[in-house]
C-alpha cells in the first residue's frame, strides 16, 4: 500500500473479519468488522471499525509488537495512525 502524501502512515495490512457465535443452529451473534494494523519500527498499534457503526474506528495501542498486550509508550505511532484514521472516519476512540 502506497502513502497518500497526507498520510504519515499507511496499515501494513487492512483485514475483513466476521466473528458469529452459534447456539446450535441459531445465530446468537454476529460481528462485521475490519482491522487496521499499523507498524512502526517494530511497534505496533491495531485499529477496528465496525461495519454496522462504520462511522466510528477505536485505536488500541501502542504495543511493542504484533500479537503483545504489553502496551508501550510511542506517541510517533499513535499520533500517526490517528491521522491516518481522522481522514477516513467521523470518531475516532482510543483505548
């Protein structure tokens, strides 16, 4: 993915997930979604939006890599993914 001119930072990969949970042959739950990942120097910070409130994007993160819960202290890459997510939705949440 190449950088608009404006962005600071592109996802190094954009997935569509769709999570359901069963009760026998009944759908309970059903969840749309699409997940930003972001990389910076080896830090990590992933963003989520759902499709049916597809307005509203939430940044989690920093973590010192890919697959870590271990929050770090990189506002380069939190500042960075949050413009990046600013242009594209109305709310931008950070947990």
């Amino acid at each position: 993915m190449t950088n608009d001119a404006t962005d600071p930072i592109t996802p190094v990969e954009i997935e569509h997930c769709v999570d359901e949970v069963w009760d026998g042959a009944s759908l309970e739950q059903r969840y749309n979604y699409l997940d930003y990942h972001f990389d910076l120097g080896g830090a990590y910070c992933r963003a989520r939006a759902y499709i049916d409130d597809i307005d509203t994007v939430t940044l989690f993160g920093p973590f010192d890599h890919r697959g870590s819960l271990s929050k770090i202290d990189r506002p380069d890459l939190q500042r960075a993914a949050t413009i990046y997510l600013e242009r594209r939705f109305p709310v931008v949440k950070r947990l």
